[in-house]
C-alpha cells in the first residue's frame, strides 16, 4: 500500500490551541500531516455534529481524529463513541475530580500491583508498565475499593494526554499520541489469572471505550506457559493493526524489549540500568518533569483556581470569625460598663 502524501492538519481556531507539534513522525493513513481530504471533511462533518448535540468540550481536532480512527472514520460511529464518552465523564464527574484526585494509598498498592509511567522508549513515547503478578484482589479492597483503583487509572490517563503526551512531542519535535505499554506476567499462574482477568477486563473496557487510540506498543513480558498457543488464537480476532502492536514474549524478553526502551530509562528489574531514588515505579520521571518541556497541564490552573477561592473562603471565614469576635467583645464591655454604672435614687 502507497504511503499517504503529507498533508497540514486544517486545524480550527475555536478549538485548536496546540503549544506541541500536531504531524504525526511518519506517514500513517488517518493521522495528523496525512489526512486525505476526505478525512479533513470528515473531522468538520463530526465537530458539526456534535456542537449540534449541544457539546462544547474535547472537539479540538486532535481528540476527534482519534475517535474517528477508532471506528474507521464512519462517522456515526465515532459520534456515538464520542457521545457515550462524554456521558461517562458526566456520570463520574471526571473533569472536576483530575484537578483534586489524591491517591494516598498507592505506595500500599504498589506491593501488589504497580502500574507506573516511567521515561520514554527510542521513539519519545511514555513508558507504561504493569505487574500483574501480584495481584491480590481480597488484601487490596482492604487498602482501598475498586471504584477508586478505576478513577486512579481514569486520572492517569487524563495525565497521559495532558501532561505527559505533549511534553513527549516537544522533546520528540513530532507529534506523539501513544504509549509503550509493558505488562509483567510474571507470577500470574492460574491460581491467579481469574482476579488478574477480572480487573483487567474492567480497565480494558475503560481504555477502548473512553481512551481510544493511545496503545503504541504492547510488549506482554514472562508470557506463561501456554500463552503463546492462546495468543496465537485470539489474535486471529483481533484487527490487524493492533496485532502489530503486541509482542508476546516468554523469559528471554529483555533483547527484543531493549530495542526499544533504551537502557539508561528501563528499570533495572526488567534488564536495563535505571535505578531512580525511591524506587522508578514512584518516580514519574520522564519529559513532562524536565522543565524544558514541561507545560501546567489543564487541570493543573483548575487545581489553582479551586486552591485560590479555598484560600478566599478561609480568608472570609477569618475575617468574620474576627468579626465577631471583636463585636462580643465590645458587647460584653457595654455590658460591664452598664452593671458598673450606679443606679439613679
């Protein structure tokens, strides 16, 4: 199949307001710089859409061509997507838990099931990694619930497009929608595989409905034995071009996993050199803290707008509360001043 001839992405000024690069680094049918101009009308045709809907939010083009990639650029497809995408959000009050989600407990969790972003791969993607082998569902909903495991991740994705997405793109100085995903086996015996199925099956379904397009990468590492044979099978299911994306390795991973993640940024545990303080699952290093490339994320001035009107309410309540304080002395003074004051014959 021909390569797609490089087109600049038509972007809209209501929407659009990219501070990183919008082309994608090679020349992919249906991505950024290499839309035919069927694909540019068909962006246009679904925004209309959905500003007729009522729908104000996430229409910058860059969202909406993920959705459209998503369902082969059937048009009513990704609106339907897109439309029970927005309901979700509403229904989980996404957008104002980011700017305020706290997760105390995740160094506790980490012991059973880190899930970590950590440096980038030779492309400049994100590195995502997960261990599922020590899962243990019963010790976890003892240290939190699996609402709350489900809106952590929900909140990381978030942070995936916004920081750590477009901080990638500009040390990359190409556009970067996706991650490199390594997901750990190791330990996940069939003891195990029906907790393990269980909650990936849940944050499965919440990364293909609500976070499409964001899988670079899937390198599934100490692949038990037998799993080739399943692979093998279901990936006759799956869309071609997402079987490209997923290697599905046994022990011997760590040549082929090198070839992509540079040593110096693969923690050591998995073969490479890197040994962050405190441990690389609760470093968060990567491009989106270096301050050459980092940007406040939006939540981040949502964060500050909510953080300044609590410092105003406080401020408020001090005042009033001084206020007050100040009128019953004065009151209490009249009072002694009255009782004192000697009484007419």
């Amino acid at each position: 199949m021909a390569q797609p001839a490089p087109s600049p992405l038509q972007l809209d000024s209501k929407y659009d307001d990219y501070d990183f690069p919008t082309s994608a680094p090679t020349p992919q049918n249906g991505h950024p710089g290499y839309l035919t101009p069927e694909q540019q009308a068909q962006v246009h045709q679904l925004r209309l859409l959905l500003e007729q809907e009522g729908f104000t939010k996430r229409l910058d083009t860059l969202t909406l061509l993920r959705f459209l990639r998503a369902r082969k650029f059937d048009v009513e497809l990704s609106k339907k997507m897109f439309i029970d995408c927005e309901k979700w959000r509403q229904e989980t009050k996404l957008d104002d838990t980011v700017p305020s989600w706290e997760y105390p407990e995740k160094e506790e969790m980490f012991k059973y099931y880190p899930q970590y972003y950590h440096k980038t791969d030779k492309d400049g993607r994100p590195v995502y990694i997960e261990q599922l082998g020590g899962i243990d569902l019963t010790a976890m909903y003892k240290i939190t619930t699996a609402e709350r495991m489900l809106t952590n991740l929900a909140v990381e994705y978030e942070r995936l497009a916004d920081p750590r997405l477009p901080a990638c793109s500009r040390k990359a100085g190409t556009l970067l929608e996706t991650c490199c995903t390594i997901m750990d086996l190791k330990g996940v015996g069939l003891a195990k595989a029906p907790q393990v199925y269980s909650y990936v099956k849940q944050a499965s379904a919440l990364s293909q409905n609500y976070y499409p397009e964001r899988l670079g990468k899937l390198y599934l590492i100490n692949a038990p034995w037998g799993f080739s044979t399943v692979w093998s099978v279901v990936k006759g299911w799956l869309d071609p071009v997402t079987v490209q994306k997923i290697h599905v390795l046994g022990s011997g991973y760590k040549s082929e996993l090198l070839a992509q993640v540079p040593a110096e940024n693969l923690p050591k545990q998995f073969g490479g050199e890197c040994e962050c303080p405190g441990g690389c699952e609760l470093s968060d290093m990567g491009p989106w803290r270096e301050a050459e490339w980092a940007r406040p994320a939006w939540w981040e001035g949502k964060k500050k707008e909510a953080d300044d009107a609590a410092i105003q309410t406080a401020a408020g309540d001090i005042k009033a509360g001084e206020a007050a304080a100040t009128t019953a002395v004065e009151a209490a003074d009249e009072t002694k001043a009255d009782a004192a004051a000697p009484v007419a014959a």
